[in-house]
C-alpha cells in the first residue's frame, strides 16, 4: 500500500516563517503529527505547521520515515542550490526575528510590527544579499519590480519606505541615502458616507441581535472596528451616558457620547447574550474578530438593498458627516474621532454636502428661466429642433 503524500509549503504569518503540511485525513497520520515538537494546527489554512527552523527539513523526514512521502521539496532539496537557499532562509527568518524584537522595544502596535516585519522579509529575500551589502538601488528595484509592477496600492509604498527607514536605523551600518521622492505623496481620497435613512436600513436589516448592537455601537460612537472589538463591558458608563475607549489608535484614551436611543437595544442584547467581559465576545469569552464584523456587515447592506462599497470604517465616517452637518464644532469632532490631527477631522467639511445642497445647477436655472419666460409670454416659441 502507498505511504500517503503530506504536501510542504511556505507559510508567512506575521512576518514569521513556517512550514505547512498539508495532507488528507487520515487519523494514524494525524496521531502522528501530533506527536512532533512544535506542531500546531491552523484552523484559517487548514493545516499542520511547524516553525520553519535550522534543522527542519531534516526533522521532518526523519519523523515521516517508512509512514509519509513528503512532496514539492524542491527548494529543500540538498544539493548544492538546496543548500544555499536553505542558508538564505536561515538568515532571513534571523532577521525577521531581530526586527520584529527591534519594532516591539519601541512600542510598536502588533499590527505595525506585523506589517514591516512582513516587508522586511519579503525586500530581503527580494534581493538575497547580505544586509551590509545593501544599497538605495535595491530600493528603488524592489519599488519597481515588486509595488509598482504589481500595482500595489501607495499607501502600502508608503509603509514599504518606513519600514526600510526603520530597519536603517537597526542596522547603523546602512549609511545609504533614500532617493527623493520614493516615498509617493498619500492618494487623497474622499470617504464614502452613508446617508441617515442608510444607516438605519442596514440596522433594521441585521436581524442578529448581536451583529446589530454591534454595528450600532460602531455608528453611534463613530468608533474603528479595533476598538469596538477590545470594548469591555466596564468602559460602559450608562449613567453618564459615556463610552471610554482605552487605549485608541496612538495608545490615547478618549470618551465618546453614548447615544440614549440605542441604550434599549444594548440591554436586550446584554440579557440575551450576557457577555461576561468584552462588549462582543466569540467562542468561550474571546474577542470577536474584525473579519465577522465585515462578513456580516456585507451581508445586511445586501439584505438592505446598499449598492455603495461599505466598511465598518465608512459607520465611523458617516458618524463624522452627520455630526458636522448637525452644527457640530469640528474641534468637538476630533476630541471625539481621536485624530492628532485636525487636517485629519477637515476631511469631512468636503464630503458634507450641506453647503452643496444651496448650490444650484446651470441646467435648473436655465430651465427655471425659460418657464418663468414661458409663464409671461404664452405665445413664446418652442426651442427649435437640432
């Protein structure tokens, strides 16, 4: 009878490499892939993986001996390119680690190191050369063959750039000089905003309890999907009519207003679901994860009929819009976003349309004459045909 085949590939999860393995269900084979050191099971890949060390590849070939075939070993075979590109591996997961140790000494957001890390990793293996050997052309290459080439968006240049300039100031010995102008100006782009009656049809939409407490809460406190997903219940504060969100975008705590028509839909969703720490919670307690949030959000703007492409961000930027068109001091605004930046706030003086809507068309005020005209001179002529 034939061993079965376990498929080995890459796996890159938070700047971190790994080695997958995938193979079809089989109990004796996963009973004895349990019992390798280090070895956990990936729900989201579906499959087995195990850091992706020095001595792995040996490991794993000792340990499925006479009970697997490990195939798609190209890159690990042990000639003399497999050699090679197994140093190159070592290295840069060497540095992968130093980096990300580096970013998290000075206080980085697990998001933020998470995602340099990953660009890191990816300009090294890019390039395959010693670090002391980089220079501003392997840069400007890697921006060319790899951003550009695949049309990455600018903003994800522009966080390509900062992480080069952070891994320059690790590694002192870098004393080259980034080219003027690689770093693309921001896109400008204008945020998407629902209108009121939108915003409603997609809470009377969300027939879960659950999913539209939460949508509400995100709506009513203008709040970023991080920080509806780490609000506790103790944050809070129905007497006061506040919310405190700990620690927000910039490790800043701020306090929102608590909207008084969403308090009944917020009591009914607590004795229904009684949430024992956070605000919404997953399996067994745990915070609930940004990707629900979206799927099911998606899910009711379709339900509701919302053709425009709609986010749990676009919530918190119609939350902005509406305060300002309701008079709202913009100053007020940016205490209650959170933004450093009142540049930031400003934004949205250009997507209110209150100020707009007295302007009037060339087209309606050129019809609105000729029938003002048409009024007083019945005998008028009809506009000839083209």
């Amino acid at each position: 009878m034939p061993l079965p085949i376990i498929i080995l590939k890459e796996l890159n999860h938070k700047g971190r490499s790994y080695i997958a393995l995938y193979f079809k269900y089989d109990r004796e084979l996963i009973s004895h892939t349990r019992q390798l050191e280090g070895v956990r099971w990936s729900a989201s890949n579906k499959c087995w993986y195990i850091s992706d060390s020095e001595n792995v590849i040996e490991t794993l070939f000792t340990h499925y001996t006479n009970v697997a075939q490990l195939n798609n070993l190209t890159k690990y075979s042990f000639g003399p390119e497999g050699i090679k590109e197994r140093q190159l591996q070592i290295r840069l997961n060497e540095e992968s680690r130093r980096f990300k140790r580096f970013l998290e000494g000075r206080r980085y957001s697990q998001s933020t190191v998470g995602t340099y890390t990953s660009f890191i990793s990816s300009f090294l293996r890019y390039t395959k050369k010693e670090v002391r050997d980089l220079e501003s052309t392997d840069v400007e290459k890697y921006c060319e063959d790899v951003l550009a080439a695949k049309k990455k968006a600018i903003s994800t240049h522009r966080q390509f750039i900062g992480a080069v300039k952070q891994f320059k100031v690790m590694h002192h010995e870098l004393d080259f000089e980034l080219p003027e102008g690689l770093r693309p100006r921001p896109s400008r782009f204008l945020p998407v905003v629902l209108s009121k009656e939108e915003v409603l049809a997609i809470l009377r939409a969300t027939k879960n309890l659950k999913h539209r407490a939460t949508l509400a809460m995100i709506y009513a406190c203008g709040l970023r999907i991080s920080e509806v997903i780490n609000l506790t219940i103790s944050d809070i504060d129905y007497n006061r009519k506040q919310v405190r969100i700990y620690q927000g975008k910039g490790r800043k705590d701020r306090y929102v207003v608590l909207a008084e028509s969403i308090m009944p839909l917020l009591e009914n969703y607590f004795n229904t679901y009684l949430p024992k720490n956070f605000f919404v919670e997953g399996k067994e307690g745990q915070k609930y994860s940004q990707e629900s949030i979206r799927k099911f959000l998606k899910k009711s703007c379709r339900e509701a009929g919302i053709r425009k492409r709609v986010t749990p961000h676009t919530l918190r930027h119609s939350y902005a819009t509406h305060l300002l068109e309701g008079g709202v001091d913009i100053r007020h605004i940016q205490e209650l976003l959170g933004h450093n930046d009142p540049k930031t706030t400003m934004i949205y003086t250009h997507v209110s349309n209150d100020d707009l809507k007295q302007i009037q068309s060339p087209l309606d005020i050129a019809f609105k004459e000729l029938t003002e005209r048409e009024k007083q001179n019945p005998k008028l002529p009809n506009l000839p045909p083209k």
